[in-house]
C-alpha cells in the first residue's frame, strides 16, 4: 500500500491515464508501455525515492492487470414504476 503523499499522486495520474487510454481504443500493450515510459522518466529525475518507485510500479502493474478496473458498466433495464 501506498502511503507517501507525492507516490500516491504519482499513481492516481497513472491509472487515470490508464483508464482515459482503454476508452480511447489503448490496449494492455500500450497501457504497459506508457507505463514503463512513466517510471523511467520518474528514475531519471530522482522525483521520488527508487523503494517508492518500485511500489508505485508494483500497484500500477496490479490496477493494469485487474480486468475489473476496465469493465464497462452494463446498463440496468429500467424498472416500470407506474
């Protein structure tokens, strides 16, 4: 779990991204690469701490391959109240 304030932000705007990416037509393949994209630039800036960067990969790669975090809500039949 996450607990550091900047790390938290960090994975907020990477699983929204994550999500606006699905429902432009991204596939897991791209969802992976930008993420890798991602943490690479967070190490080459030394933003946060590396331990931090590895947990934030870890939880990310665990919202990626979560299939229900990119389900598509069925809508629900309407219910006749007359």
């Amino acid at each position: 779990m996450l607990q550091d304030a900047n790390t938290i932000r960090h994975y907020q705007k990477i699983t929204d991204t994550f999500v606006e990416f699905w429902n432009r037509g991204y596939r897991f393949d791209d969802l992976r690469m930008y993420l890798d994209g991602y943490v690479a630039a967070l190490r080459n800036s030394n933003a946060i701490e590396s331990y931090l960067i590895n947990r934030l990969e870890e939880e990310s790669f665990r919202f990626l391959y979560d299939t229900s975090n990119f389900a598509v809500p069925e809508p629900q039949p309407e219910t006749g109240y007359y």
